[in-house]
C-alpha cells in the first residue's frame, strides 16, 4: 500500500500476516506494518529503509512512474531484516546504488548482504538531493547499536527508525485521521510495541529525544505504525514517558499475574480487583500462560505495582509464571512493589524461586505467601493485607 505524505515524500506500507511473530516471538495478531519511506529530489531518489520479502514494492514503484533501477540513494536507518531483508534483490538489481548507514550498518551490511560500498554518515552530515536536504543523526540503541534517524531540512520530517512505532495495522495513514476504534488499538498497541522491543534501551530514547530537541518536528515517520503529522510531540511525549518507566515514576496501577492449574490461588483474584476498584485504583489482571507473555510485559511496564499469584509446581514456581517473570527481568523491569501468593500441597517452594526473581530484579516484595490447598481464613486474611499495603504503597 502506499500513501503520499506530501509531494516529495511517499509511504510504502507493507502488512505482515497476523499469523506472524515479530522478531519470531512476538504475537501480532493484531497486525504490524513494515514502513519504507520514498524521498525525490530534483536530482536524487532516495529510499529510506526496504522491507523483508520485496513484495509489492515494483508495482508501489511503478505506480509513481518508477523502477527499483531508478533509485539512487538508499539510506538504511537500521540493519533488521524487518527492513532490510530483501536487500540482496535489491544489490543485485541496483549494484551501483549509493547506500547511506552508520559505521556499524556499513559493517552489518556486508555481513548480512555481501554490500561492500557504504557510506558511513558522520552525526549531523547533509546531503542534498536537489531541493531537499537530509540530515543524518546517530542515535544508537534506539533499539539496535547502528541505528540512525533521517530528517528532512525544509519540511521538518523525521524518518525516526523503529522509535515512535507501533505493533497494530491501521486503515489511516496519520494520526488525524485515526477512528476512535483505531486508537482504542494503538494505545495498548503502541505500549507492547514500547516494552516489548525498546524497554530495555530507555536511557537511550530519552537520550535521542533530548538530542534531537532543538530539530523543528513537523512530521514524524516511524518505520512501523502511523504517521504523525498533526501532533508528533504527542507521540514524543508518549514515548518520554513510556522510557520514564524504566525508573518510576510510573502509573498507580496494578497488574495482577495469575497462573493457577485447579483454581486454589485463582480463587483470591475477586475479591483482589474489587478492593483496588473500590480504592480507585486500576487495576489489570492477566492469566498466564492463557495470555502472551507481551501483554502482560506491557501492563506492568506501566504499572507502580504488580502481583504475582501462582502456585508450586515440582517444588518450583509454575513454569509458566517463571517463564514469564524471567522475560520481565530481560526486560528491564525492575523497581517495582510486588507481592506473591501462590497455593501448594506439601512443601512448597514457589516463593523461594519468586523471592530469588524479586531480588534480582530489585523488587520491593511487601510480602511473600505460601499457603496450603484452598487456604485457611488466616491465609486469606494475610493476602488481603498484603494487598491493601501494596495500593497504600502506591498512593
Ligand atoms: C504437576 C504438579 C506438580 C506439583 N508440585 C508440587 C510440589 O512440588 N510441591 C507442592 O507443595 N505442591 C505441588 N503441587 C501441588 C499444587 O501446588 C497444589 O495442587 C495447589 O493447590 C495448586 O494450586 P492451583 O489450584 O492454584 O493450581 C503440584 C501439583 C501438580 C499438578
Ligand atoms: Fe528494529
Ligand atoms: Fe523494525
């Protein structure tokens, strides 16, 4: 699909199959899209960015009167194959193209695709292309080492890599022209797309937003997701605040983690939410493994707090749940008021393994239970102080 973004510049929009994992483990049965950008200058055509099958991208082409021959310049704003992977095609049709990377693309250029004739950008360097200037700036780790965004000088738009992107496929192409449907997508969409694939690198999106503070942003251009051309610092300051998270401070929420085989440690959930709804807080409950991993990473990347109910399992944390805490350690998450409760039959052991992930990931357990089949009085008692202490925690 492809969409004039104004008269210089054009979209091409590639969706892949919602049967798909991204990056081979992220479930996007919600869509994502693959962005590459067109940029004519009266003297150069640029591509920024290709994609991973080719597909289309001839007949996109052939519709604004051009051939894959007829481009000049390809700038490569990352190496991942989401964008990259169809580039042997490509060499092989355009040998003489002129590509544009950081030190590192060039490396990983020849690495993956045998392209040996990169050009290394300096941070800041221009090139015009007759008419319009593109400015190159560095901004490594925003998610991988070679990453740089692309800026066009005259009409302030920023081709910002996989920064300000989002998992989710969308029939508009700008943020204006979102239905209330799409955005009820793009939020939840936008912030699993944040954790799972940039948490880990925050220091470095507050990093590349603060450089690129003093650029006048007209439009921004993310390589997955939409375009943002009525409001980009509303995107921006999403993502600020989505790195901000990485250290607090973050939302009063909790998100509830529930794994349960025959409803022992199920069984305190209601009571749990109903307590946090009558306090005002918000509250998000996840069944694991029933949901993707993903989704539960993105809650409680948001949330102050999280609960971790599962019980024990070959004297162990149920596998899943330590599946599932191991992937927010991966990912960064850290910091938050957590508590455990988890039922068990004879001894136990789940809280000693979660115990184990919570100083690991420097949680602040407010308390740690272990209890016996469906609990005593006591038992529920002790879960429901641990709980109400961990909303006065976060008040
Ligand atoms: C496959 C399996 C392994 C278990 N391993 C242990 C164990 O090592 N130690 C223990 O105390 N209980 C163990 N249990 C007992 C469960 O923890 C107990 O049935 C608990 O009440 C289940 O809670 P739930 O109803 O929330 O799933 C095991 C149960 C199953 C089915
Ligand atoms: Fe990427
Ligand atoms: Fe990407």
């Amino acid at each position: 699909m492809k969409a004039v973004i104004n008269e210089n510049v054009t979209l091409f929009r590639y969706e892949k199959s919602h049967d798909d994992l991204f990056e081979g483990c992220w479930p996007i049965r919600d869509g994502v899209s693959i962005n590459a950008y067109c940029v004519c200058g009266t003297e150069k055509k640029v591509l920024i960015d290709y994609t991973e099958s080719g597909a289309s991208f001839d007949s996109d082409l052939a519709d604004m009167g051009l051939r894959l021959e007829d481009i000049d310049i390809l700038v490569l704003n990352h190496m991942e194959p989401d964008h990259t992977g169809a580039l042997n095609v490509l060499f092989t049709r355009c040998p003489n193209i002129e590509v544009y990377a950081t030190r590192l693309g060039a490396t990983e250029t020849e690495t993956l695709y045998g392209h040996k004739n990169v050009h290394v950008i300096t941070n800041g360097e221009e090139l015009n292309i007759g008419g319009k200037t593109l400015v190159f700036y560095a901004t490594p780790n925003i998610h991988w080492p070679d990453t740089m965004m692309t800026y066009i000088k005259e009409d302030g738009i920023l081709f910002s890599c996989d920064a300000f992107g989002a998992f989710g496929s969308y029939q508009s192409v700008f943020d204006d022209e979102l239905t209330e449907k799409e955005w009820a997508l793009l939020k939840p969409e936008t912030e699993r797309y944040y954790a799972s694939i940039v948490a880990s690198f925050s220091p470095f999106v507050l990093r590349g937003i603060k450089a690129l503070s003093a650029l006048d942003i007209k439009t921004i251009c993310p390589s997955h997701g939409i375009v943002w051309r009525k409001d980009p610092g509303y995107v921006v300051a999403w993502y600020q605040k989505l790195a901000t998270y990485l250290e607090g401070p973050r939302e009063k929420e909790i998100t509830i983690l529930i794994s349960s085989m025959y409803g022992n440690t199920l069984s305190y959930i209601s009571n749990l939410v109903q307590i946090a709804k009558k306090e005002g807080i918000v509250v998000n409950t996840v069944r694991i493994p029933d949901t993707n991993d993903s989704y539960a990473l993105e809650k409680v990347w948001r949330s102050e707090a999280f609960v971790v109910a599962a019980p024990t399992y070959e004297m162990e944390l149920f596998p899943s749940m330590a599946h599932t805490l191991d992937l927010l350690n991966r990912k960064a998450v850290k910091g938050r008021k957590v508590l455990y409760f988890g039922s068990s039959l004879w001894s136990g052991g789940a809280a000693k393994e979660f115990n184990a992930y919570a100083e690991k990931m420097k949680l602040e357990v407010i308390d740690s239970i272990e209890f016996r089949g469906k609990g005593t009085p006591a038992d529920r008692q002790k879960i429901e102080d641990g709980f109400k202490k961990l909303i006065e925690a976060i008040k």
